[in-house]
C-alpha cells in the first residue's frame, strides 16, 4: 500500500518522509514534481508483536509495513498554467492515500513560497490544486460522454447516462468545495468510477508540521472530511529521532517533554486510513503481523500469506488477541473455549491470532 507525501514547497515534506522512514534524504534540493521521488517502506508499529512474541518465543518477528512516496512540492497557482505537472500527477494518482504536508512552523531560514506562514490558507491552495485536477478529468470525461451518448445502443447508453449524472454530481460537489470523498456513493456508482483515480477521493492524512516550540500546545486545526484525520508531528525533531538508537532517543525525548513519537501515531494512523487491519499469526518460528482491508473473509485473508492455503482452505482455527493474552497461552485458551474454528465466509476482525487448516 502506498502513501503519497504532498505539500507545498518548503513544506518540510522530504523532512517529514525522512521521520516516518529513518532516511537521510538531501532536503534542499527535492522541490520540482518533475524530479523522481523519494519511496521508502515503513514498519507499522504494534505492541502486540512485542507482547506476542514474549509468549511464543519465535526467531524472528515480522511487523506489517506500508510505503511512503515523497513526490515533488504542489505550486500555488498551477491550476492558471495548465495544472499539476503529468509527473507528479502520475506519482499522486498510483497511491493510495495522501500524506499533506501544512506548515505550521516559522524559519527565517526556509523561505515560505506565499512569503509568510497561514495553515489555513495553505492547506485550502493544495485542496483547491487536487480539486482543480479532478474537475478537469471530468470536464474532459463529459465532453466524449456527450459526443458519443447518441451513438450509442439503449443498453450502453443506459450506463454512459449514469455514469454523466454521476460526474455531474461529483462536479457541483468539488465546486461547491467538496471533495469527492464526501460525496456518498451507492455500490452501483462506485462500480462507475472505479476506472478514476480522483486524487480528491483518496484518503487523506493532514501532517501539521510544527517547529520545536510548538511542541507542547502545537496549533489545532479542524479538517471536517471523510476519510480524512490530522496529526501534528514536528519533522525536524522527529527526522532527528530517528537517527538516534532507542536509548538515545527516550533521553531526547525526556528533555522535550515527548512521551512517545509522533511518527509512530502518524505511521499507525496512515495504516488505518488506508482501511486496513492487521491479523496475526504466532508460532516458535515467527511473530506476524499480516495486512488485509477491514471486512475481508478469512478464505482471503488466508490468501495473504500464501495462495494454495487460500486454494485449500479447511477452516480457520481463531482467537482474539485479547482473549489469548487473558489465558495466557494457546493451551488455556483452548481450555476456556475461546479459540474458534471459523469457515470461509468468517471476517476476519483486527487482532484475530490465526492459524489456517488447508490441503493442497
């Protein structure tokens, strides 16, 4: 799963990527969308690896991950000279959520592209860029769909018509100052758009990025979206802590006045916002954690560790996290009747520890 990281220039996007990653990426020099971006995978931080793996004792413990993608700086105005560079739009539209950059830190030092720092004003340019770029796939689309709705037989023309209505509501919608991820979809209009990649109707992670004095009451800002969350994370400070060992960093951190780092709450809330989950699998050979998307059924999910167990899926034996760290061991469990035997069509919920039975 991928997330691209978004933002105006001098945002502190590649330093904020820098955070969420360990990395060490040159941060002076990465402004253009026309440049390749910066791409790094992440581990999801989950306690109950820890936990799990101090039960079972396993050689090794794999947590989930997701992908972050630094793309170049969104410039003010590019909607009057053309819109979004196709680089950086063919970089946006293949992820799967965004990561926006605000900057909310003041520097003498790092120049503001609108000469001084408004959160606001800066967060509505780069929704204001994404919606531009929407309206105008659907401006293009409605042009052909009108040409060639007359041609048509009554079947086909039956489908182009729902699908014109439907750009047509997703156009008042982003002018009025929607995005299209809060526009509510039947299952059928979904089906529509699926062949879109409406940068508006990807979720939406908004990074506040604060300086280090902004730490201890970091400004709030409310972004009433769909689909969307918020988190301030101060990049300098963070890009710093991860560089530095886990000791070292608990006694940064201290002096901060930092009781946990913000990019593990940024790294876990892009993983949920993406709509995924986590079920485990535990064992004397390894502690995992497996990515599925929320309502999937356990055939499936099975099939995210391999697909002949998915083809042979039997059953799947399941217990709740929390029911297996009340018994304190699988055996217990067992013995107190909380481990179930489950069928295909079971969904698998956040947290199940799971074993698949299957025959190939």
């Amino acid at each position: 799963m991928k997330i691209a990281i978004i933002g105006l220039p001098n945002s502190g996007k590649t330093t904020v990527f820098n955070a969420l990653t360990r990395g060490t990426v040159e941060t002076t020099a990465y402004a253009s969308g026309q440049l390749e971006p910066n791409v790094a995978t992440v581990k999801v931080p989950d306690q109950r690896l820890t936990v799990l793996a101090q039960m079972f004792k396993p050689k090794k413990i794999t947590p989930a991950d997701v992908q972050y993608v630094d793309v170049g700086g969104i410039s003010s105005g590019a909607r009057q000279s053309g819109g979004l560079p196709p680089a950086l739009l063919n970089f946006i539209g293949g992820a799967d959520a965004l990561l926006h950059v605000a900057r909310a830190f003041e520097d003498d030092e790092v120049a503001h592209p609108e000469g001084s720092v408004n959160l606001a004003r800066d967060i509505e340019t780069v929704d204001l860029e994404l919606a531009f770029s929407d309206m105008a796939i659907i401006e293009r689309r409605l042009v052909k769909l009108n040409a060639e709705i007359g041609k048509m037989a009554t079947k086909d023309r039956e489908q182009r018509i729902a699908e014109r209505d439907l750009l047509v509501k997703l156009q008042e919608a982003l002018e009025s100052g929607s995005p299209v991820r809060d526009v509510e979809l039947s299952a059928e209009e979904a089906q529509l758009l699926r062949g879109y990649q409406f940068l508006t109707a990807k979720p939406m992670l908004l990074v506040v990025n604060i300086g280090e004095g902004q730490i201890k009451n970091p400004p709030t800002f409310s972004y009433q979206h769909h689909n969307s969350d918020v988190v301030a994370l101060a990049g300098k400070i963070e890009a710093e802590l991860a560089q530095l060992d886990d000791e070292d960093a608990q006694i940064f951190m201290e002096d901060l006045g930092i009781s946990e780092a913000a990019r593990d709450r940024v790294i876990a809330s892009s993983y949920t916002l993406l709509g995924l989950m986590s079920f485990l699998t535990a064992g004397p050979d390894e502690v995992r954690a497996w990515t599925i998307r929320r309502n999937t059924p356990a055939v499936e999910a099975a099939g995210a560790i391999h697909s002949d167990i998915q083809r042979g899926f039997i059953r799947a034996e399941i217990v709740a996290y929390d029911d297996l760290i009340r018994a304190g061991g699988m055996a217990e469990a067992k013995k107190q009747g909380t481990v179930r035997m489950e069928g295909k069509t079971y969904i698998v919920k956040d947290g199940d520890v799971c074993h698949f039975l299957f025959n190939v």
